[in-house]
C-alpha cells in the first residue's frame, strides 16, 4: 500500500506508526479539552518565567497578578475560592498518552481551585476559559496520587465526578500542605488504630512511603499495615509490594506502578489510594479485587487474595468489610489505578 502524495518509504513509516496505534492503545487518555500535538513532552525545566518561577512548573501565585485572566472569578463562583494561595497554575504541556511516546496531546494552560466548598478545574480557551470539572468536598470519596519519577499524577473522586491533575513531582511539596489539609477537612475525627506493623523486613522505598504524607496526615500518628504483593501487570508475570495501611483518617492502599513496556524489569514509583474512613461503607474482596465502595463510589483494586485476608483478620472491626456482595453505585465506571501511564512527564 502506497499513501498517495508520499515516497514509499514515507508511506512505509506512517503504516509502521499506525501498526504500532493499534497494539499500544491510551494508558493515559486524553481530556475533552486536550488537542493532538506533535512534538516532544514538556515541561523544560531549565528555563525561567518572566516572574522568576521555573518554567514548565505547576506554582501557587504569589498574587493574583499570576492567575490567569478569568480563572479566579470562576473558581471563586464553582468551588468557593477565595484567596489566591487556594489556587495552583498548571502550565500548558504537551504529554504523551501512551506509555511509548508515540501520541502526543496538548494540554492547555489550568488552575486548580481547592476552595471552602469543592475542587475545580478550570482549563484556558482561545475565548477565556471554563470550569472543566467540580468535586465537592462533602462528596469526595477517594483521592489517588500515582508518581513516578518527575511524573505525578492526582485524581479526585466522587459518586459523579472525577477531577484529573497531572503535574510534576518538583512542584507538589509547593501542593503538600493544601492536600493535607483537605484532607484532614474530610476525614473528620481521629478512629481508633489497631497495633499492627508488617513492615520490619521492607526496603527503605516502602518503610519511607509509610511516613510519608501520601500516608500519614499528622507527625506521630499510628500507622498499622499489612504487607503482601499484588500483580504488576505488564508482558511479564511479575509482582510487586502492596501494602493495606490504616491511620487514624485514612485506608490507605500502596502498590507499584506498572513496568514501562520494553522495560518490565524496572518499576520506580508509588501508588496511593487514600479513602477517608469515615466514608467507607463496604469493602470485599472478588478473586484478585479488592472493592472498596465510599461515598458511592466504587473502586476495585488488583490484589493477592493473601494479602486482602490478611488485612480483614488484622482490621477486622474497624472497617466495614462485607460478605454479601457490593452494593450498587453510580457514577463513572470504576478506574483502576494508574499503570504504565506512569512512565510519561507531567507539567
């Protein structure tokens, strides 16, 4: 076959590319208002703004001078904005959405807005911009930060709403503080923790994790965990570490990302499911799934069954675990964690 207008090499190349679409289909698909790109991942972080700030970093404005035009109005109106440091702008980027490199989208210019009421996400257009997405405080079920390397990825989640941030790791310690606190906001009240540790024999990757803010809220709050392993998935039977983790606010559920494709042997990252305990109402386990409904929200999580049966002995009566099957919810299909769409670079 022979594209008409191109040489036969060129026309070899484009089938070659297409051939390779179809086997290496969206990890990380792209958003309603993401545009096909060309060209490679972004950001550059070895420039500067003309404010000084690192280029290609998500920043918390300084002032509002630094929003863009329209944003905090909006965001003000959508989720209860109301000073400056509640929003974060996250440049445009151009990611890939596969975990090969080989389909580009841009991504427009956004601000995140975590106000006294919801989270928005309002995204820049060629006539100003528009809340894309809005996930109330009092709806939110579970937060998942997936990282790996210089990519961090962070989705919230209610009943009928998921918002999708996607950013690099150098800029969320700026972002830490603010998670933080939305997230105590939500969790209420501390809940009783049972004395448990498995965690003697780990490597420092997941002892670190365990203290980490991605698990743990306040300094000094009893951590219990149960360690096991869980599917990696990729071309390879391989497995990685998993770990169920309970403090005071928070189920916690810790995995390793997906190996990059063509390179299964190495896994670098985190996955952190955090559900607020108090809006847990049912967990049960199906073969290798681990569901977990909160909020109305249901997620189904790949697991070992040991792992799962483990934490039912060791949690047993601090957390909702049921035999009967899962109660129905609504809202949009259930998202696994993030695999190989790790291996890409954020903004």
């Amino acid at each position: 076959m022979v594209i008409e207008g191109a040489s036969v090499e060129d026309s070899r190349g484009l089938l070659d590319r297409l051939r390779a679409w179809r086997r290496n289909p969206d990890v990380d698909p792209p958003e309603a208002w993401e545009s096909p790109a060309e060209g490679r991942a972004l950001p550059d972080l070895g420039g500067r703004t003309a404010t000084g700030r690192p280029a290609g970093l998500a920043y918390r404005p300084d002032d509002p001078g630094e929003i863009p035009p329209g944003a905090f109005d909006a965001l003000s109106d959508a989720c209860g904005v109301r000073r400056a440091d509640q929003v974060y702008v996250l440049p445009m980027t151009i990611r890939p959405t596969d975990d090969l490199g080989r389909r580009m989208v841009r991504s427009p210019r956004a601000v995140l807005g975590i106000g006294d009421d919801a989270l928005g996400y309002w995204v820049e257009e060629s006539r100003g911009g528009t809340v894309r997405a809005v996930v109330t405080t009092d709806e939110l079920a579970v937060l998942e930060e997936s990282r790996v390397l210089l990519y961090t990825r962070l989705r919230f989640s209610s009943a009928t709403a998921d918002l999708t941030v996607r950013l690099s790791t150098v800029a969320m310690p700026d972002l830490r503080p603010t998670l933080a606190a939305l997230r105590r906001r939500v969790a209420g009240s501390p809940m009783p923790v049972p004395e448990r540790r498995d965690d003697a024999g780990l490597v420092p990757k997941w002892q670190n994790a365990l203290r980490s803010p991605a698990v743990t809220l306040r300094e000094g709050d009893t951590c219990a965990a149960v360690v096991g392993t869980a599917p990696l998935g990729g071309r390879l039977a391989a497995r990685g570490i998993a770990l169920l983790a309970l403090t005071p606010f928070e189920l916690v559920v810790l995995t390793e990302p997906a190996p990059h494709r063509g390179n299964e042997s190495a896994v670098y990252g985190v996955n952190a499911v955090q559900v607020p305990r108090r809006r847990l109402q049912s967990l049960d386990s199906q073969g290798s799934e681990l569901w977990i409904v909160a909020a109305g929200r249901e997620l189904r999580i790949v697991l070992d069954p040991q792992l799962v049966a483990e934490a039912r002995v060791a949690f047993d009566e601090l957390l909702p675990w049921s035999a009967a099957s899962t109660p129905e919810t609504r809202g949009p299909a259930p998202r696994e964690p993030i695999g190989p769409a790790d291996r890409t670079s954020g903004s």
